[in-house]
C-alpha cells in the first residue's frame, strides 16, 4: 500500500550532524531482571523534535527502555543523560518526559476535561492555568465537544485522545508512547498518525514511540531503531532501513523481500560501487554495491519483490539478472499484485507489480512460464 511520509517531512537530519548534541543518550545501558538481560549494553542518541520510533519482537526491551528514561526502572549499568545530564537519581515526576502506556488507564469517575486537568491539579497549577492548558489540549485532539463526558461514553479512538491529552497537558518535552494507537482499527489508526505528527511539529516536542506496527513506524518516524533480545540491530531512516537493511534480520522483520542464502564468488572494485557476484546455491547473481566481504563468504542475497520485473519474454538485456520459471499463485492487493513464481529449481520467488492497466500485454496468470529479473543496482548483499 503506498503510504505517504506526512504532512510535514522536513528536512531534519540532525544525526548526520557530527557538532549536534543529542538531546536524550542512553549511554552503555544494561538492564537485568535477574539473571535476565533485557536491555544488553545499548547507546542510543536521540535528538531534540525527533520522532524516533522503537521496533522489535515481542520482549525485546522496547518497554523496559522507556521505563528506564521515565525513571520507573533504574539501569543495572550505563547512563541515561537528557541535554548531556545524567538522570539518575532524578525521580519519574521531575523529568521532562511523560509515559502514555500501553493501556492508558483513564478514570472512568472523572469526566474528560476532569481527565486531562488531573497531573495539572497535582501540581497545584492556578485553577485560571489549569483551565486554560485543558481547552487548548481539547482543541488539539479536536475533543471540544466532548470535554464533558465520562470514559465510557466515548469511542476507542476518543479515549486514546483524551490519554494523548493528558500526556500532553503537563508540557513534558519528552512524550514517551507505548503502543499509542493498538486500540484503534486501521482507519483511525492512520488519521491519528498523522494526528500525531501534525501536535508533534507543532509543540516541537520529541516523541519516543513504541509500536508493533511496522508500517506505522515508517509512516511517523524521523528514524526507527530495530530492536532484538535487548540490542540495536539498526538505527536509521524508514527509508533506510527499507532500501538498505544492514543485515538477514532488518530486511526479513520490515516489508516483504526475498532472500536467498550463497557465498561470494568475486568482488571486483573498479567503479564507486563494486560488482559483487553471489553464488545461491545454483543462482548466480550480479549486485552494484559496497561491500565488505570477501570471496568465499557466505553472504544472503536480497531483494524486495516490487524491484523484480516479471514478463512472459525472456529481457533482451542479458546484463540483467534473470530467472525463469512458473506462476504458482497470484496475491491480488488492489494497487498491487504479487506473483509467486516456482523457479526451476523449484525454490520461490516474490515479484510484484503495479496494476496499471497495459492492455496491449496479455496478462499473466497462473501457470504461465515468466521471466524475472532486475537490474544489478536493484538487490543487496547482507553479510550479517
Ligand atoms: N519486572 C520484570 N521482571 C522480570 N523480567 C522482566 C520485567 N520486566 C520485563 N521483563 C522481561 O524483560 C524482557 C523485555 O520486556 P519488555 O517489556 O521491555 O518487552 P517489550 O519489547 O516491551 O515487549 P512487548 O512488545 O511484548 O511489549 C521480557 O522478556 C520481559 O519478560
Ligand atoms: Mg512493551
């Protein structure tokens, strides 16, 4: 499904930056319950307005991480500074970060505007204050209409709001989102990403998010750290970690591609890139990369299914990487097909295709004997 990357992408890039301090650092952190390491010896930078997404399997540390920076959970080892501050010590209701949890508990009693002015009355604000902080919260989660109701008179949506509402009320500059938008179904869910974004720009607060949803994270964040068994594996732009995973793990976890285990067979290193060939077991591929291995190797071949051509003629290039076999099923997606091709040798392969109608081709169905290839800037290699 095509996606767009929001209303207000900007050009912000504060990590490539090597004089930019980072607004949050997670600085060597170990976390163990036990002799369980949930979070294995991880430093993180994340930077003042950023968006930055965590995603990983279930139980990876995702939660304990953010727990660590709300203060709920020490560090067993390693620091946490916020504007090169060390944290520790530092009780949860003194940090400049609030935690919106995976179940944002509201108080059924208490109607909306009682909901969101709660953290506001702890902190004894003038009542004047209070007030005014609560009607600019409804206005920005578009809940005027609302204000007096209780809990259970809203939707799952609205109630998600009124969480978000709350969160936001006390003005922390760190907003910290446990599965913010699981509750809701996929329509809502995509408005109040946009949502999201759109208070997020215009507060300019940094948002640490944590979700399960993969094309979620791509659609809101700056960035995306993929999270396993309480390390980074990367941390990168969504368009990054799409185009170029850095290893078999990154690339199966985000979007569909096929990979296809072999070892190096040459790198040659004429051009800016090198002209690294793999052998699969059988498939030779050609693939335009930098690329640290060495022949002998084993390295993964990759590819997402969209960058893969499939025709009924064999591609008159004989540059193009190309295999040959049968259509074994057909994925019809709306805006896109995906066809799984029985290779010769009998192993499968992905290719998908925009349905924009040429009805000058016959079109291919089940059965066919096809083409696929791809060019040889159009896959990678993955060493790790
Ligand atoms: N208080 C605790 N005592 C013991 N183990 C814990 C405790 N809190 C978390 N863990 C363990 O630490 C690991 C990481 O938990 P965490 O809640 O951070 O995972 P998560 O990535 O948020 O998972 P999910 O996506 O399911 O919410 C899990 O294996 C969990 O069982
Ligand atoms: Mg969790």
């Amino acid at each position: 499904m095509a996606k767009s990357l929001g209303p207000v992408k900007r050009k912000f890039s504060p990590w490539t930056d090597a004089d930019a301090v980072p607004f949050i650092r997670f600085e060597n952190v170990t976390k163990r319950f036990g002799d369980f390491v949930a979070v294995d010896n991880l430093t993180l930078d994340i930077y003042e307005r950023e968006f930055f997404s965590l995603l990983g399997p279930s139980g990876c540390g995702k939660t304990t991480l953010m727990r660590m920076l709300a203060g709920f959970e020490q560090p067993t080892s390693g620091r946490i500074l916020l504007q090169g501050k060390d944290l520790s010590g530092t009780p949860p209701y003194k940090r400049p970060t609030n935690m919106m949890f995976q179940s944002y508990a509201l108080f059924p009693h208490m109607t909306v505007e009682k909901n969101i002015a709660f953290g506001l009355e702890q902190d004894s604000l003038p009542r004047g204050e209070i007030d005014a902080r609560v009607q600019e919260m409804l206005k920005l989660v578009k809940l005027d209409q609302f204000a007096k109701r209780k809990p259970n008179q809203l939707s799952g949506g609205q109630r998600q709001r009124v969480a978000l509402a709350r969160s936001l009320a006390k003005r922390p500059k760190v907003l910290l989102l446990d599965e913010p938008l699981g509750a809701l179904d996929r329509k809502l869910r995509e408005e109040t990403q946009f949502e999201l974004m759109d208070i997020q720009t215009k507060l300019g607060l940094t948002f640490l998010i944590v979700t399960h949803d993969q094309e979620e994270a791509m659609t809101v964040s700056d960035r995306i750290a993929v999270m396993d068994k309480g390390i980074l594996i990367q941390v990168a732009t969504p368009a990054e970690i799409y185009e170029a995973p850095n290893s078999r793990y990154v690339a199966d976890f985000i979007g569909d591609i096929n990979l296809l285990e072999g070892k190096l067979i040459s790198r040659d290193a004429a051009t800016a890139s090198d002209t690294v060939k793999v052998d699969c077991e059988g498939i030779n591929v050609t693939v335009e990369q930098t690329c640290a291995a060495a022949p002998g190797d084993a390295v993964a071949f990759a590819i997402r299914p969209e960058k893969v051509r499939i025709s009924l003629d064999q591609p008159a290039d004989v540059s193009v990487n190309a295999l040959h076999g049968e259509v074994w099923d057909i994925g019809y997606l709306g805006d896109f097909s995906v066809f799984i091709v029985k290779l010769d040798d009998g192993r499968m392969f992905r290719a998908a295709q925009a349905n924009v109608s040429r009805l000058v081709d016959r079109p291919i169905t089940f059965g066919d004997m096809v083409w696929l290839s791809w060019s040889a800037d159009a896959g990678l290699v993955l060493t790790r």
